[in-house]
C-alpha cells in the first residue's frame, strides 16, 4: 500500500514529505501529552514515525507537512484537479450516514455526519457547524477542515493530544 499512494497520489501532488514513515528526522515533529505537570513528550522526532508501521492503512497513519496537506486540500476543493474524478471528491465528501447510524452514534455533534476519513457538517444545527465543511481530527492533536463553499481550509497542527486531560 504505501508503494501505490506514493505513485498514485503524492508523487503526483507533489507532496515530498508525506508517507507512512519519514527517513528525514528533521522534517518531523514532537507529539506531547498534558499531565498535570504541564506537557510530557509521548513521541519524539526518532519515535514511531520514523520507523516504517507494522500495518500500513490508508485511513489513519500517514505523516505529512502542513504544506503538503494544503496540497491535498487544494487537489480536493478544485475537484480532484485530474488526479481525481469530480464524483470520486464527491463520494469522497458526502455524508454516508443513516438517521439511524446519526441517532447511535455518540461521537458526532448535532448536525454532523460522516465521509471518507471524517466528519461532514450537514447542517448548522450543532455548535460550531458549517454545513458542507469536512475534514478530520487526529489524536496527536492534528486536525483539518476544508469548507467548499468558501474555498477555506485550516489546518491546526497542536501536537498535543486530544485525549490529553485539559
């Protein structure tokens, strides 16, 4: 897997520091845990990115830049810009969620639902929602959303856990 996602979508994206393991220790970053004493390193440039996954998967474990990911969120606002079809980027980004799967489903806020990797915004009935955004938080404190509509995509990068008591 890592051998076709670099040939067929970063090579192509030209998106020279993303992959399932980065051999360029100084492109890496550190990702850190709060305690109560403050933040505690958990991974550090020589951790578990730099070392290549026992699994690789294509929905999580891929480590990149900011700039290479606003490359990808470029490629999807311009509908797939060729690399793409336009109704792949849009099975990509439609909820794929029931109203029943919605109801179950504890961890979507009001007004979300699901795509390919993510949350999507369906409406503007939850706190913070923008109907048609879509993107991802990551666990390392990592996230992205993409807002077609107005062409907008931020990319916070805190590298501070998201399960990390506050």
């Amino acid at each position: 897997m890592p051998e076709f996602f670099a040939e067929r979508l970063f090579a192509p994206l030209g998106l020279r520091d993303t992959g399932f393991v980065v051999t360029d220790r100084d492109r890496l970053t550190s990702y850190y845990r709060r305690d109560e004493g403050g933040l505690v390193l958990a991974d550090g440039p020589d951790g578990d990115w730099s070392l290549p996954p026992a699994f690789p998967e294509g929905s999580g474990g891929i480590a990149g830049t900011a700039d290479d990911w606003l490359r990808f969120a470029r490629m999807l606002l311009a509908d797939g810009a060729g690399l793409l079809s336009r109704a792949s980027v849009r099975l990509m980004t439609t909820d794929h969620l029931t109203d029943a799967q919605r109801a179950v489903g504890e961890l979507f806020l009001e007004g979300q639902g699901w795509v390919f990797g993510g949350p999507v915004d369906i409406s503007t009935a939850g706190p913070g929602t923008i109907s048609g955004r879509y993107g991802w938080v990551g666990g390392s404190g990592t996230s992205a959303h993409i807002v077609p509509d107005r062409g907008s995509v931020a990319i916070p990068l805190t590298q501070v856990g998201v399960d990390s008591p506050v």
